[in-house]
C-alpha cells in the first residue's frame, strides 16, 4: 500500500455507510473508527509521518460519506486523539485501542442515555416517533425494563421508511405500535403523551440536526403542549458549530423519492430529496444525552466542555 492508499475494507466501510447500508449516528461512528483500526492494522507504511498520512486519507474518506452526521468527524477525531507514538507499530496500537475505546464509550453512553430517558416515560405513555434512532429507542427498552407499560405511534419516515425498523424493534420489545404515514401526525399528536427522537447532529445553539420531517412534528407538537424529547449521545454535539460553522444537509439520490417510470410518466419535473432538516430549540424541551437532560439552550456549555480544546479536523491536512 503506498502512502495515500486507502484500504480496499476501508474503502468497502465508506461505501456501506454512503448507501446507508450501515446507518444511524451511532452505527456510523462505530463503523468509522473500525475503518481507521482496519487502516492501521494492514498499513505497510515505512514512517510515521507515512502512517498518519494514510490515516488522514482513510479518515476523509469516511468522513465525506455522510455529511451531516457530525458523528462521523467527532468519532474519527476520537480516534486520531488517542493515535500517538514515536514508531508505525506505537502508532498501530493506538489506533486500534482508540476504535476499540469508542466502541466501549458508545455501548455504555446508549444505556446511560436510555435511563436518563426512561425517566420522563410514565406507566401508559404513549410515544410518538420518527424514523429509526438506538438512542431514542434506549429510553424506551430502559423503561420497560423499570416495568412501564408504553405504546407507540410510529411515523414510516419517507422516503426510505425507516419507521419500519423502529415498528419491528419495538414490537419486539413488546411495545403495541400503531403505524402511520408521515402527513398523519398532526392527528395522532393528540393520542401522544411525548414527541421522542433522534439527532445527527447538534448545533451549538441547540437546533437539531434530524431526519426530514423533524421540523415540521415538532413545530405541530408545540402547538399541541406535546413534550419533545430528542435522544442524542454527546457524540452529536458538533464543535464546529460553536466557532460559526454550519451545517451541511445531505441531498441523497432522486430515485429513493420517485421511480423512473414514475418520473417519465409525470413529465419533467425537478424532484429534490433533502436527507435532514433542522428544528430550534424553541421546539425542543429536553435533550437527553448520557451526561443528563438539558434544555436546548444549554447544551452550547457541554459542547463547549466537551469538544472545546484541539483541533476540530485534523485529518484535513494533507
Ligand atoms: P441513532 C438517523 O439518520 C435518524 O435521523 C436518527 O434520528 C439518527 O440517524 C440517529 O440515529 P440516518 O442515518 O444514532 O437514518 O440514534 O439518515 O441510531
């Protein structure tokens, strides 16, 4: 492998993330540190200064795959944290027990989230969701656990449904979904005791990053006094933000929106497919992370306490 060179698994990990084969915040940080731990362990590098040169290449790869995920770049800068050492074997080694130290981090940030959470769910709620997202389903499967009995409504989440994964899991968690198509909501928000979600990314300013749709649920929910929650690991928190950097929103392909036939028997049209959209704070009530329940507007001082020191990118250089 020459200086530059990406590993074909590497390579394979950017491909599977790209296609949202591997998905969700927390998936696509694990799978991203994996592909660093891969890069260093097949590295053929001569030097140092070669060896982080590859891991640099690796890195910008994986984070270019998703955009808007700011789990991406804060799971790589993790790792390239903990990459130190004087020889290429130091520097494999640490590569690889920092991918290994933020698996552990993630496993335990989700169940520590999950109970913080559970303690807004009363015995009976009923919860309304959108899209798929392990951390907001943690504060369910953590309620259960404390013997609540919960129900959910379940929006399918357009264009790629991933409300059907949130329906199964929590079916099999034992949860009574009921399954409604996404211009539904408004409707069901009544029957909602709590607007629980996800985040891919969460600004300085406390807006949330989420998946299309987000918005528009919970600017209905706070004209209902519907509670929203957004479930989000820390790992969401994007230190860009806090030095004026926005957020890019991924467009994804046409063809998860509409078919070809379908297309050409409409006739010429543009058809646009924004992956995210982002909601204020003043729609939010409580973000719940692994360090506790925060308000919105707070959370600037977590990211600040978090991510406030280092560089925010340093794969970028060449
Ligand atoms: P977890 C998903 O995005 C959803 O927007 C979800 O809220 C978010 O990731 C967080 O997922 P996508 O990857 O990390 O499906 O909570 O586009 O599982």
């Amino acid at each position: 492998m020459s200086a530059a060179e990406i590993h074909p698994d590497v390579e394979a990990t950017a491909e599977r993330i790209a296609s949202m084969e591997v998905r969700g915040a927390a998936a696509i940080a694990e799978a991203a540190a994996a592909g660093l731990a891969t890069q260093a362990e097949h590295s053929s590098a001569d030097s140092p200064e070669a060896f982080r040169r590859e891991l640099r290449a690796a890195a910008r790869r994986l984070v270019d795959t998703r955009p808007t995920a700011v789990s991406l770049p804060n799971a790589v800068r993790f790792v390239f944290e903990r990459t130190d050492g004087d020889s290429v074997a130091e520097l494999r080694r640490s590569t690889r027990d920092g991918a290994a130290a933020l698996r552990a981090q993630l496993d335990t940030a989700q169940d520590d989230l999950g109970a913080i959470g559970a303690n807004r769910l009363r015995d009976g709620d009923t919860v309304l969701t959108h899209c798929h997202s392990t951390d907001a389903l943690a504060c369910i499967e953590a309620a259960r656990e404390q013997g609540k009995s919960l129900s959910a409504i379940v929006k399918e989440t357009r264009p790629r449904k991933q409300g059907h994964i949130t329906a199964r899991q929590l079916r099999e968690a034992g949860v009574p979904v009921t399954l409604i198509v996404d211009g539904a909501a408004g409707r069901y928000l009544d029957d909602a005791d709590h607007v629980l979600v996800g985040a891919d990314s969460i600004t300085a300013d406390g807006s949330v990053v989420n998946k299309i749709g987000t918005r528009s649920l919970a600017v209905n929910a706070r004209e209902r006094d519907t509670p929203i929650v957004v479930a989000a690991q820390t790992l969401k928190l994007d230190p860009a933000t806090l030095s004026g950097h926005t957020v890019d929103i991924e467009h994804r392909a046409e063809a998860e929106v509409i078919s070809d036939d379908d297309r050409e028997a409409i006739g010429e049209i543009d058809v646009a497919n924004p992956a995210f959209d982002v909601t204020p704070p003043r729609y939010v009530d409580a973000i719940v992370t692994e360090r506790g329940q925060f308000p919105p507007e707070s959370i600037v001082m977590l990211t600040r306490e978090l991510f406030g020191e280092g560089p925010v990118r340093p794969w970028e250089q060449r």
